[in-house]
C-alpha cells in the first residue's frame, strides 16, 4: 500500500481535488492525504462546485498545515504550486504537477483543471499498480 500526500500553498483546491480522485481510484489499495503550506480557512467554494458536480463533496473537508510528521508518512509526494516551501526529505519520491491554481477562477476553468487532475490522479494509480494486482 503506498501513501500519498498531495501538496499545493492552500490545501484549498488542487490537493483536495487530488486527494479526493485518489482515494475514489484507489479503492482501499492506497492511502491519500492533502497538507498545504499555508492552508486556507475553507476549501474554496468553486471547488467544492465543481467536484459536487462529479459526486464528490469536498464540504466537510478543512485544509491543514503541511508538517515534517505528515511529510515522513508519505511514500510519495506530489507537489502542485508551493515551490521552495515545500519541504525536501532524503528518501521520500517526489513528482510535481504543474498546475494552475483554481482560486478565484471561474467554474469552467476550474472544470478543466479538476479534469486535468483526474487524469493525473488515474495515471499515478496505475504507476502504483503491481503486476500481481
């Protein structure tokens, strides 16, 4: 089982998203967890649109602070946006996913980044599929 965590600066938008994807794919194989750097109150609110749209509810979720314990947990680290702030530890696999942040963008841009990151989030799935699986 890999454990993933999903990173961006809010943990408001594109890591909720992703976390979410993941573990509607994943099915129980893996684990998802989301931090940002410098989470936000909320998640925003044309996020939580868009993924109800796809029957997800992202309403009771709240964005939390990225810290070194969570970072250790994960196998693997996804980045999206937080740069230098992220934080680098030995060992751990990182891969970064360059993404427009939804904050203040429309519905239908949001849309087209929520899409973007459920295709990302079925490619990393089947990257963590082993051939006994």
């Amino acid at each position: 089982m890999a454990q993933v965590l999903f990173v961006c600066k809010q943990n408001a938008g594109r890591s909720q998203m992703s976390q979410a994807f993941f573990e509607q794919v994943a099915n129980g194989r893996h684990e998802g967890r989301s931090a940002g750097t410098r989470p936000a109150e909320h998640v925003h609110p044309v996020v939580s649109d868009a993924m109800r749209e796809v029957g997800i509810d992202l309403s009771g979720n709240r964005p939390q602070k990225l810290t070194d314990e969570l970072a250790q947990w994960a196998d693997l680290i996804v980045t999206m946006g937080c740069g230098d702030e992220c934080p680098f530890i030995p060992g751990k696999r990182y891969i970064n996913w360059d993404l427009p942040d939804p904050a203040g963008k429309p519905l239908r841009e949001v849309r087209a980044i929520r899409d973007e990151i459920r295709a990302r989030v079925d490619d990393l799935d089947r990257s963590l599929r082993s051939p006994a699986q």
